[in-house]
C-alpha cells in the first residue's frame, strides 16, 4: 500500500487519526530504508482530541503510531470549539522539537481570522479542499497576505489513499 507509494517517489505523505492508517504509513516509512527526513509526514488531530490534555495525548499517540520522533506538519482536521486548546498543546510539542510545523485545516475565511486573533502563532498551513469547481479564491487571497503569511495548501486528500497510488 504506503510502501508502493514510497517506491515510487512519493515523499509527502499524509495522514490523520480519523483516517485510521497512521500506523501503516509508520510501517511502511520503517521498512523502506529511506532517511526519515526524506519523508515529509502531515497528520492532523480530530474531535476525540479537542481538548488541551486529549491533543496532548493525540500528538503522542500520533508520534508512536508513526514510529517517528517528530511530526513534520500536524493539524487541527476541522475548527472544534475547543480548536484552541488544541493548538496550545500543538505550540508545546512544537516548541519540544516533537513538531516541525503546526497549523489548520478545513477553516473558512471567517474561522481562520476568528482562530488567528488569539492563537499566539500563526498556522504555518490552513489545508483546504480548492479545485476548478471550488478554488476558494477569497481565502487563497486572505492567506497569501503579507500580515497572515501563511500557506494556502490544497491537496485532494484520499483516506483510501492506498487505491489511488499502488503500482498495481
């Protein structure tokens, strides 16, 4: 599945809990001999982690599963009330050296700019579905200010993500 990805020049992985397929992209990153910091590996925390002490605990969790000392990027998958506690435990395992880069994903304009008012450090990344039949255009314009500075990162996010890149 992850390991064929990987053999074919696939560097940037990424995952989430709520995927439930961290533990076999840690597996197939351990067993393809490649250098870890080859691989650039984003996952994001969901609902079972919208606390301080849960987000806390999902980042370890997500670190073990991984088999890795350090996340590159880690997100918050969708805007929980409770996304700034969240973040809080994020800039922690951050400033540790756990995390590489933090950020966001699924926030609109309005919850983006509502989140960056109080969260202390902003999003390195606010990760969105953009394509031709929804380009998000106004909030493409919002995160390429020089004031937010943050990177406006669409990818088409497949779960199932083993169907779309086995060699087979």
């Amino acid at each position: 599945m992850y390991s064929g990805c990987l053999e074919l020049g696939y560097r940037l992985i990424d995952t989430a809990q709520m995927y439930d397929n961290e533990e076999m992209v840690g597996k197939a990153v351990r067993e393809s001999g490649l250098p870890r910091q080859d691989i650039f590996l984003t996952t994001k925390l969901y609902r079972s982690s919208a606390s301080y002490q849960k987000a806390k605990a999902g980042i370890e969790k997500s670190l073990n599963e991984l088999q890795t000392d350090y996340i590159d990027l880690l997100l918050i998958h969708e805007p929980y009330d409770n996304a700034m506690e969240m973040y809080e435990a994020f800039k922690e395992a951050y400033q540790a050296g756990k995390i590489r880069a933090i950020g966001v994903s699924n926030f609109d304009a309005r919850k983006y700019q509502a989140f960056i008012r109080s969260c202390g450090v902003i999003p390195a990344v606010d990760q969105v579905e953009s394509h031709v039949y929804y380009p998000q255009l106004s909030l493409k314009k919002l995160l390429n200010t020089h004031e937010h500075n943050e990177s406006f990162s669409s990818q088409q996010q497949r779960p199932e993500g083993r169907k779309y890149c086995h060699p087979d």
